[in-house]
C-alpha cells in the first residue's frame, strides 16, 4: 500500500478539564516607597503666582488684574504609581489527529500495534485515497512576559513620569499622616496576571504552570495643589506641581469650581 501523511488536525474542542489545577503562584512580596518631598512649599506659592492669571484668561489673552486673584490654599497628597513585573509560563500537552492518506483499495491499516479502519477522505479533490487517523499528544511551551508602570486609575505609564528622589523611612507613617488611601494588596497582582495569564483553549495535560511576580513596588510622589479664587466672578481654578522637581503637572482639563474643592482623588487601581 501507499502511504501519504497529511496535514496534523488538532482537536480545538479538547478544552481545560475540570481536573487540571490552578496554576503554581509565586508572588514577592510588595514594596511601598514614599518620596521624599524636595521642594519647599514657599517656592510652589511663588511658581504659583507667576501662573495665576492664565488660569482665568479668556481666550487666551483676556486677563484678570492681579488683585481680583486670590489665593485660597496650597495643598499637599501623595500620587501612587505602581511597578510590576511578572512571567507566565506553561508546559502542557494537547491531543491531536494525525490522518493519513492511503489507497482506496487498502481494507485495514496497522500502526504502532492498533488496526485502523481506513474513511472516506473529506477532501473532495481526492478520489483515489482514503484516510486512516491516527491520535496522538503535543507537547508545546508558552511564555508570556510583562513589566509595566501604572497610574492610579490603572492606566500605562513612563518611567519618564517618575522622577527620581529619595525615600522616606516611615512610608506607612507618612502616608497616614496625609489620610492617603493605599492601593489594596493583590490589585496589582490581579492586573499583572489579567495580561499575561492566558491558558490555551487546548490543552489535554499539563506538565508544569507557574504564574510568577518578581518585583512589585508602589511609589507615591509628592504633589502641591494651588487653588485660586477669582473674586469678581467667584470662580476657582487650581495648579498642580511635583513635590519633587517642583514642575508644573500637565491637567487633562482645566476644571472650573464654585465652592469647595474637593479632595485629591483616591489612588485605588481601577
């Protein structure tokens, strides 16, 4: 007989089976680093007051008079920024059909010590040959990898962001003081591992899975908020600088007050 092997056909519904283990996790253990604030209040109400004017110009060249400017307060909170990194690898087996292709004339085939009885080929554009599918496993190895700095609505950001400073001894202590809200223990942990966390749809066995976290850190950097009252239309605008570099923080936009402003948002990872 003639024997033709054709294409490997992998079983997509051999899916995870209720037996198979979660994955190994080995997790560090997280860091919180709290910057030490460089930059003196006095000098953030001088940068302060060079900048006033623009935030209540119309457009763009309307200015207010200097003494319809008032400053209300000059507050300081902690910005928290989280670094991670994490691995995810898996060595596992899946099933496959292998089918071969064999002369239409042929009654049975043996392979391996098993007698297969030879089906009607699917592929139209062949007359002449039957097919025989033999079963058999895969063993394959995926990795996935991730290093990622977030915000504190969980957003992707640039170490550029972070300037560099050094830290406080009492982190904790400080952070308390200043009514910050910590990120919950495992919010990074679950962010890190929705990534990169991908089990294949195929699987028939596994051989090993380890779900890995090397580095965790959240950093909170100091920042001054500066409100400002227009006393002649009552409204209230703020900037916002680094306690660090004391460089004034790009805003999104520009938000306009009537009243009280409201606290500095809660640094929980979204």
């Amino acid at each position: 007989m003639g024997l033709k092997l054709a294409e490997t056909i992998c079983a997509e519904k051999l899916i995870i089976s209720s037996e198979i283990q979660p994955s190994a996790e080995k997790i560090a253990e997280r860091k919180t680093i709290v910057y030490e604030t460089r930059i003196d209040s006095t000098v953030i109400k001088l940068a302060g007051e060079k900048l006033k004017d623009q935030l209540f110009a119309r457009f763009g060249f309307l200015k207010p008079k200097p003494g319809e400017i008032q400053l209300i307060s000059i507050d300081k909170y902690y910005e928290p920024y989280v670094m991670i990194s994490g691995v995810y690898s898996i060595d596992y087996y899946r099933k496959c059909m292998y089918p071969i292709s064999i002369d239409k004339q042929v009654l049975n085939v043996i392979l391996l010590n098993h007698e297969l009885k030879p089906e009607q080929s699917k592929d139209t554009s062949v007359r002449d040959h039957n097919v025989v599918k033999l079963e058999g496993e895969e063993r394959l190895v995926n990795e996935a990898k991730a290093s990622v700095v977030l915000d504190r609505l969980g957003e992707d950001v640039t170490l550029e962001k972070l300037p560099s400073a050094p830290s406080e001894k009492n982190p904790k202590k400080i952070l308390a003081a200043f009514g910050s809200e910590e990120i919950p223990e495992n919010a990074d942990v679950d962010m890190i591992r929705s990534r990169i966390l991908r089990r294949p749809k195929d699987i028939s066995r596994i051989v090993n899975e380890v779900f890995e976290v090397s580095e965790r850190a959240v950093i909170y950097a100091p920042r001054f908020r500066v409100l400002y009252r227009n006393s002649k239309t009552n409204e209230e605008r703020y900037i916002e600088f680094d306690g660090v570099t004391s460089e004034r923080l790009q805003q999104k936009k520009q938000v306009v007050i009537k009243g009280n402003l409201p606290a500095p948002p809660p640094p929980p990872i979204s």
